[in-house]
C-alpha cells in the first residue's frame, strides 16, 4: 500500500495541548499554575481543546494544512503519556464535544489532524493493570502485562522487580501486545478514533513492541476504517524496516533535523551534511521520503533556536531547507515566533499569545516559506537532486518537469559570492530566473548565475 497521497502536500503543526491556548478555563484543575509559569513534569497550565478551536485563524493564517496533537486520553499527567482511558477526552482538556468542534472546525477547513497512540504502554491508572493490582494473581487482566511475580510493587521508591514496565519506570506498566484480548483492545481503540474522525495516527515508541504481525494487523486495520489514513512511526534513527508496506507510511525524520543542527552548530561541514542527506536518500524510496514528518525539533528535543545559541539567523536557514526538503514538513508550537526551550520539560513552554513577545520577521519568513511551498508543485513533489557541497555551500534543487526550484545555502559566518552552474537544471544563455523570496532577478551567463549570500542564509531560485 501506498501513502496517503495528501501527506506530501501537507505543512504540519504539532501541539502539546497543555500549553498552547487555555479556551475554557471552567475544566482547569484547582492548583492550575499561571500561563507561562516554568514548566514541570507536573505542573498544568490550563491548554485544552477549545484553545486550538479558538485559535484556529492564527492557525490558518500561518499557513497549516495538518495538525500532530500530543496525547489527549485521560491521564494524571500533563504529558498524557501514561493513559488511564484511551476512550475518554481528559477532562482537563475538555469534553468528546470540544474534540468534534475541533475536527469539524478542521476539516472545514480542509486541515487534517493525527493524534499520538501510545500503545506499547499505560499508566497506573489504566482498567487492567488496577485490577491486577487489586486481585493479584486472580485478576483476569494478569495476561495482559509482564508479570514475573505477585504481589506487584508498583509505588513504593526503588527499582522495579516484578512486571516490565517502559524503560524500568513503575508508572508506565507496558502491555503484552502477544495477548489476543490486548490486541482487540488497542484495534478498537485506533479504529474507534478513525471513526471519530481523525486522519490517522502518530504511534509512541513502535520500536518497543517488537510483534511485526501486531503493526501490520494495526495498518490493515486503520486503512479498512479509513484508506487515507496516515500512520506515522516515531522511529529517531534510519531503519527502513519500517517503511516496508507492513509498517508506516513514514517516520519521524529526526535524521534530517541532526543534520542540520550539525553544520549550523558548526561541528560538521557541507560535505559531511551531505553525507547524512544521500545516506537518507540511499535507505529510502522517493516515495518513502515524500511521506516522511520532517521536523525541526519536538516535545522530545530542546527547540532548534535553543541549539543553536538564539541565532534567529540559522533557525531561519533551517527552516529555508526544511520547507524545501522532500516530505511533510513540521512546525512545533511557538518555533514560528521565537519560542526557545531546552530539554524537556523546558521545550513544552505555554505559548505566549501577547503578540509584543513575538519575533514577527520570523513568522513572516515561515509564512512566505508555507505560501511558496503550497504554490510550487516541485517544493512538493519534485525530485531531489543534490548539486554542490563543499566547505560552508549546500545546494540541491527540486525538480518536477520544467517546474525546477534551487536550493542555495551559506552556512558560514560570512557573506558569499557564489558562482551557481545552471547546466544541471538545463538553464542555458539568457534564461532569466529571480529569487522566490526576495524577487530578485538574475539572468543565466557561462550557463550560471552569480548569488551574494548574508552569513548563515540561503535562498531558493526558480
């Protein structure tokens, strides 16, 4: 099976729903902290469904078609990654109604939403796993976990002895996904959500349930419910395994984002990037690619102007290759106006909505990126062609016909003048071209055109 094709047209936007608009305050706990406070791995700030809904032009004006919403299932955490009810909305985040505002409000207008399936997984609090903590080795849901002995030591301090639990933490039991029942449960779960309307699913740590036959039940599952539904896998490194038609469509490609943070950081040159690039290329189909999440940073990483010590510059110059790579690329909340971040759970800072915070160039730049992108057919679907890397310059085009778009990047700390052969892109003598971004024109002699580049920018020609 193929994937979906809406997927390679698509601008991602992820949120972490705790902290990006709090739309009614009325479901906020009693000790909910001030919007904007430090974040916690604790602390909730009041974010939840009918904020989005509320901010949906904010959305639409950037230039989104897609949103990756972190979990939303009830769970006593702010993260929702330990979840009690995969068949409830969390209160704290409204109510099934708000979800269904939320997707007619979308689909309205034409933006797509996946939501995050954490099913390698639970938390404490989760039907099963009390009921073995309740009736022991009675318990008609003692099949369901990895149970090496009774009674199960699930809260006091100190290592965990007696189940399997995600990465040793007692609070996160991990399922038996070898158990039929488990199976049915998490399938209905996945289609029940299809049902309700979203547009696919971004699945937590895939690589923890090591049951090929479990994802390729789950994929045949999903696409008879909906077969333009996206199954995206968080895998961090390159592994086509998972993209081998019994899997995913595509994977997080947190790849593409180490890349990038190497040249700009300054630890690797052009030539090295390259590497990292056509090793990409080299593991995965075209197709593959296109169906790809490329983003920049995440819940799970500290933001990217963050790593790059504040440089709005080089967060700029990401985003210029970003928005040009192959694949869906993925803005997380708040990178488009500055936001920074370190680890978690310092990257899931609210978002701060007083528009004097904000840096509105950069969100200016990201708007003209995504408004390009959506225009150009080739900074969607063409192919990928790499045409220079050598000490501080990377430059690629994207080619769909005579639809044709260069890519130039100077990542140095100096302005360039750079000599670009056209040959490559058949533009002969006299053929006139013009930046995308700025308009400027330039016309094509001894079949190249000459570029001046800032420090730390780049620029697309077509």
């Amino acid at each position: 099976m193929t994937a979906p094709l809406w997927v390679k047209d698509s601008i991602f936007y992820q949120i972490f729903p705790d902290r990006f608009a709090n739309g009614d305050p009325a479901n906020d706990p009693p000790n909910v902290q001030k919007w904007g406070s430090e974040p916690t791995i604790w602390g909730f700030q009041g974010g939840d469904l009918r904020g989005i809904v509320q901010h949906f032009d904010y959305l639409l004006d950037l230039g989104i078609t897609a949103l990756y919403l972190n979990p939303i299932f009830t769970a006593p955490s702010n993260h929702r990654y330990n979840t009690s009810d995969f068949y409830q909305i969390d209160p704290k985040l409204g109510t099934l109604a708000d979800f269904h505002l939320l997707v007619e409000t979308a689909h309205r207008n034409e933006v797509r939403i996946i939501l995050d399936g954490v099913f390698n997984h639970v938390g404490r609090g989760f039907f099963a796993f009390v009921d073995v903590l309740e009736n022991g080795e009675h318990s008609p849901y003692k099949d369901w976990f990895h149970i090496k002995g009774f009674p199960l030591d699930a809260y006091s301090p100190g290592e965990l002895k007696n189940y399997l639990a995600w990465w040793n933490i007692k609070s996160l039991p991990k399922l038996n996904t070898s158990n039929k029942q488990v199976r049915k449960y998490i399938y209905d779960v996945a289609r029940y959500w299809i049902d309700q309307g979203i547009d696919g699913w971004r699945l937590d740590v895939p690589n923890e349930i090591d049951d090929d036959d479990f994802w390729d039940e789950f994929r045949q599952v999903i696409r008879a419910a909906n077969r333009e539904a996206y199954l995206l896998g968080e895998i961090w490194d390159i592994n086509p395994r998972w993209v081998d038609g019994k899997h995913f469509d595509g994977l997080m490609n947190y790849p593409v984002r180490d890349a990038l943070g190497a040249i700009l950081q300054g630890r690797e040159n052009a030539t090295q990037f390259n590497s990292r690039i056509e090793r990409l290329f080299k593991s995965y189909s075209d197709e593959t690619m296109s169906a790809m999440y490329v983003p920049l940073d995440s819940h799970d990483t500290e933001r990217f102007k963050t790593m790059v010590n504040g440089s709005v510059e080089k967060l700029k110059l990401a985003f210029l290759f970003q928005m040009a790579f192959p694949g869906a690329p993925a803005i997380y909340y708040g990178d488009e106006i500055g936001l920074e971040g370190g680890k978690d759970p310092d990257s899931r800072r609210a978002f701060p909505w007083k528009k004097s915070s904000w840096d509105h160039d950069l969100r200016e730049w990201v708007k003209t990126l995504i408004s390009l992108r959506k225009r150009i057919p080739s900074l969607r679907r063409g192919d990928f062609r790499g045409l220079l890397a050598e000490d501080d310059l990377y430059i690629f085009s994207r080619n769909l016909g005579e639809d044709k778009v260069l890519v130039v990047l100077n990542t140095s700390s100096r302005a360039r003048q750079i000599e670009v052969s056209c040959a490559p892109l058949g533009w002969h003598e006299g053929h006139e071209v013009k930046s995308l971004i700025s308009g400027e024109k330039y016309t094509v002699g001894n079949d190249q055109i000459v570029l001046i580049l800032a420090p730390w920018s780049g620029t697309w020609i077509g």
